[in-house]
C-alpha cells in the first residue's frame, strides 16, 4: 500500500490560482476544493442532491438565503442542506475548504470559476 | 426555513472535554466531529465501509499504517481510505476535526472515547 498523502490546506489554497476550485482529495464520493476568491456575487443556485460545507481558512464573507444572510469568519464552517437557495457574497479576499457529492458544482453554480 | 447555524471550530473543539468525540454536524450521511486529545494511541484498526478523515486545528501526532507512518501537523489534512488498518499515535495535546459516515466510530475504534 502507498501511504496515504497529507495535505497542508493554508499551502494547498496558496497554490490556488483566484476563482479556482482546486481538487485536493476525494472522500466517499465526495470532492474537497480550495478556493480563493475576491470581489464575487454568485447567483442564487441550489443543490438539489447535495449538502454543501464550507470553512473558512482567511477573510470573510457572506451566504445569502432567501430568508436572510450567514456571516462568516476565519475558523466558521457552515453546512448548507441540499434543495436550499444561496448565494456567496465576497468582497474581500477569502480563502476556503469545500465540500460536495461529487459532480455538485459547475459552471452555473460557481460563477465561472475554474473547477479542477 | 431556519437559516443554518455555522460553527466556529476553535470555539467547539475548546468546548469538548478531553477523549470526547463531539458532534457538530452533519452532511449527507456524514457525522462531523471535533476532539481533544492527549498521551492516547488506540489499536490498529479498520473502518471497512468508510473513509476517514482528519483536520489537525492545533498540535501535531502520527497516524500509523502496517507500512509505515504519516506525521500530521496543524493544518494538515489526511483522508484514510476505507479498508485501511491504521491508528493514531497522540502523544502531546491534540486538536482534531474528523469526518467519517454515520456509524463508523464505536467504543471500539475510539479506544473508549466518549462519541456523542
């Protein structure tokens, strides 16, 4: 057996270009991306077959529901249920951990951003 | 709707008692969990149905494997394929965030922990 591989994610999200979704391990049939991102208003999306988490490595930001917004900071972790509406609203730049079921994002749901 | 409730994980981990595996959330069929924990190594052992993963907050410990071991350090990732025998070696103070399926951790792979 080849041992498994750590990864530091302050050094995995560093190695991120902006607004790219870089894979960094699988779990379950699940995808774990870093990002960092700046100055993005995502549209209102839903995932209809997954959970979300997001942790927050650095910045702030906010998700909006349609019933209100969830602020979050460095060292917040927030689990959105799948079938509820969102959107991230960055201004400042951000640097996180995702977590979906495989094939969640795309490009409708990311704004664009690069998913690898 | 409720909007979600994030959590901060410095604060829930700070929150635990020593050896408790501390519920913090759930998403799609996974139970997220923070622990403390010191001067521990618990016996190989195998979760033959889930993947585990663990997120190093704050202090550094090994996860041995029949080949060997992987030091982990703050900040560090490490996700444990599902079938793979392995245990954690704690030696100073640690402070974790692990991920596996519902029902993968019992009074058997957590070396008496309390799993709440």
């Amino acid at each position: 057996m080849v041992l498994p591989e750590k990864v530091n994610l302050r050094v995995a999200v560093n190695g991120a270009a902006m607004f790219e979704y870089l894979t960094i391990g699988r779990m379950n049939g699940h995808t774990l991306r870093v990002l960092q991102v700046e100055n993005r208003t995502l549209d209102f999306h839903t995932h209809e077959t997954s959970d979300e988490l997001f942790y927050v490595m650095e910045g702030a930001f906010s998700i909006e529901f349609e019933e209100g917004a969830v602020s979050l900071n460095a060292g917040d972790m927030l689990i959105i249920p799948k079938g509820i509406r969102h959107r991230p609203v960055v201004t400042e730049c951000v640097k996180c951990l995702l977590i979906e079921l495989d094939g969640t994002l795309d490009a409708g749901n990311t704004g664009g951003g690069i998913v690898t």
